[in-house]
C-alpha cells in the first residue's frame, strides 16, 4: 500500500501536475450534475417529467455534437483560447436556461438554450489527459509509458469520484437550498475550472504542435474501432444506471439504487488503483481487449443476483473491470494517435460513450417496460462481449507500435 501510494504520488511532483488535475476535477465536477440539474430545475417549476427530460437530453444532444468540434479546435489553436471562449458561453447559456425556466418560457425555448448549454460544456477531463501526455513526455520520455498509466488511473478514479459525489451535491443544493441552487453550482464550478485550467498555460500542449499536420482523428482506421466500442461501453453505463434503479425497486426500495450504484464505482475504483500500479509487458490493444473480456465476464454476473446482497456483491465485481477497461483504453488512444490530433481523438471518444449511454438508457427502459430490469441486466454483458468481438476482429488496426504520424491533410 504504501508503494501504491509512493508511485501515484509521484505524479504530482511533477511540475505543475497537481494544479492542473486538481483544475480540471473541479471542472468536470459537474459532468453528473447538470442532467439531473436541469431535471430537478424543470420538474419543480413545471410538474412535467416528459418535458424535464426532454430538456436535459437535449444538453447531451449538444454535448455530443460539440465535443469532437471543440477537440478539434484545441490542437488547432491550443486549450488557453478555446477553454476560455467555451467558458464565456457556457456560463452565458446556462444563465439563460436558469433565467428562462425561471421566467416560464417555453419547452422549445429551453430545449434550444439547453441544446447551446451542452455543445458549449468544456471538457476539462479530455484536456488533462493531454496534458499529461505531454508533461510526462517532457518530463522524462523513457519513463512516460508506465508514468501515463498510472496517470490516466488517477483520472479514471477522479471521474469515478465525479459520479459519486455529483448527483449527491446537486441533489442537496436544488431541494434543500434553492431550485436554482443546483445549477448555479454547475455553472461556477465548470467555468471556474475551466478557466483555471486556461491560465497554466506552461503545461498545455502548445498549439505549434497541431498547426503543421491537419487532417482528422477519424482519418486512423483504430480511431472508428476505439469509438465503436466506447459508444457499447456508453450504453453499458446507461443500462445499468437505469436498471439499477428498477431492480432495486423490484428487491426493496429505490433508496437501494445508490448504495448499489456506489459499490459499483467503489469497485471501479478499486480496480483502477491496481491495474494502473502494476507494470504490464503485453501491447496496449492486447491489454485493452483483454480488460473488456474481464467487464464482460464480471458483467455477467449482475442479472444472476437474486436478494439485494447478491445484487450489491455481483455490482461490485462488476465495477473491478470497469476502470482498467477504461484506461487501457485511453492508454492505447494515446499510443496509436500523433499528439497534434490527441485532443479530438479524446473528444470523439467522448462523444460516442455519451451516445451509447442515451441510446442504453432508452433500451434498458423498454425492455424492463416489456420484460422486467432482470433481463435488462443482461446487456451489459452482451454490450461488452460485441465490444471485446469489435476490438478482436479489428485488433490489428490498433496496434500502437504501428502509430500514424502523418494522416493525409484532406481539407
């Protein structure tokens, strides 16, 4: 334990590492907060669930249709400007959408300011893990490949904590503060980081790195692979967010949904700490496929559980896998793709686990209509078992000693 905790340390002696992983924590704090925020807000003021909804989705639609444009625009022009831009109109579109909902608009008004609110969001968590990239790199080289591990695990579990705590305090704040109380928060808290961020610009990539090369991230054929699965690894999230809740009503009470959805990042994090402290000799692809059979196998187990023990023991077998998945993930990304498209690789990465956890969340809660959340506890073992067979039959597109440095400048 205490070498685990020498190593991760480390990391932070690094020259401006702890500033800015502390920056973008604080930024992206509120990634859980402002769906459930805007939630709260529209079904306090207009009783209406469908039309809550709607207006959150609405903020995923433009999130995902904004990230990979704001990645892209970061390699081009570097994060100072682009974060600080993104940050001015997100604080200004989430203002708006407050003001609005406040005021009584209409469903359409609130789901286009919502729609403006998301595509503007920053993505403070894709921006660190470049930043690390290149710090390490600058840093010390020889030494990047194991360091960059344990770093991405570090953000791994820092996201991990994101989605523990975010729910709880925007929750807190909207029914025991002020309607408005929730979101406000969000509001200071991600441009708050963001901005932050943007100011340390001795650790942010330099945008001298991007402005020679063009070309798109989607150009590198493992590039498709990497986000095809994520999107299967989206939907996984989204399943059991939503079929955790039904189960638990159908064991006990819903009360039971956030105990068993905290053992299942308690067991995440778990897994992150031990897969990022050890040294790994195989190849990043072989690693990352070999981390999405593991999430299968332990996935499986959930629709086996019976009582509500059972359910929270296989929820937090189930979350062991979850984070080395994810960062062998990330640590292949950055083997395969050249630094100057490294941040809209991560936003594209992104953007289609967001699309898979909205189409996962739909599909759970048709077949829990229709069936019963027992049988929707069986995709996510059938998710990730079609993302282990993508990553295998594509396994040779992914082979990072094998990296792209120059993608064809197709303007």
């Amino acid at each position: 334990m205490t070498s685990m905790i020498r190593r991760y340390g480390s990391l932070y002696q690094v020259h401006g590492t702890a500033a800015f992983s502390l920056a973008a924590f604080v930024g992206r704090l509120p990634v859980p907060m402002l769906g459930l925020g805007i939630i709260i807000l529209i079904s306090t003021l207009t009783g209406s669930y469908t039309a809550a909804g709607t207006v959150a989705a609405m903020a995923m639609v433009g999130y995902a249709a904004g990230a990979p444009i704001a990645g892209r625009l970061v390699d081009q022009y570097g994060q100072h400007r682009i974060l600080l831009v993104l940050s001015i109109l997100h604080g200004l579109s989430l203002a708006a959408l407050m003001v609005a909902a406040d005021s009584g608009a209409s469903v359409a008004m609130l789901c286009a300011v919502s729609l403006i609110t998301g595509a503007s969001r920053p993505s403070t968590g894709t921006m660190v893990r470049t930043r690390w990239a290149y710090v390490l790199e600058r840093d010390d080289p020889g030494a990047k490949k194991e360091r960059l591990q344990r770093a991405f695990s570090l953000e791994a579990i820092l996201d991990e904590v994101t989605f523990i705590s975010g729910p709880i305090i925007v929750t807190a704040l909207a029914t025991s503060v002020h309607y408005l109380a929730g979101l406000s928060a969000c509001l200071v808290m991600t441009t708050g980081g963001a901005v932050a961020l943007a100011l340390q610009r001795g650790t942010a990539p330099p945008a001298n790195r991007v402005r020679g090369g063009g070309g798109s991230a989607l150009a590198v054929p493992g590039m498709l692979v990497i986000a095809v699965v994520m999107m299967f690894a989206g939907a996984i999230i989204g399943v059991i967010d939503l079929s955790l809740v039904a189960r638990a009503e159908e064991v006990g009470t819903t009360a039971l949904a956030g105990p068993l959805l905290t053992a299942l990042a308690v067991g995440s994090i778990i897994g992150g700490l031990w897969y990022g402290n050890r040294s790994w000799r195989l190849p990043p692809h072989t690693l990352w496929i070999r981390a999405l059979a593991a999430q299968a196998l332990g996935l499986g187990a959930l629709a086996l559980a019976g009582g509500v023990w059972t359910l929270a023991a296989a929820t937090f077998v189930a979350g062991l896998a979850v984070a080395p998945a994810a960062i062998s993930g990330a640590v292949l990304l950055e083997r395969l793709l050249p630094p100057r498209l490294l941040t809209e690789a991560f936003s594209i990465e992104t953007t289609s686990m967001a699309i898979g956890v909205a189409l996962g969340g739909w599909g759970a809660g048709m077949v829990t209509d229709f069936l019963s959340p027992t049988h929707a506890l069986l995709i996510p073992s059938v998710c990730a078992l079609v993302a282990c067979f993508v990553a295998m039959c594509c396994s040779r597109w992914l082979r990072a000693e094998e990296r792209v440095e120059a993608v064809s400048d197709s303007r």
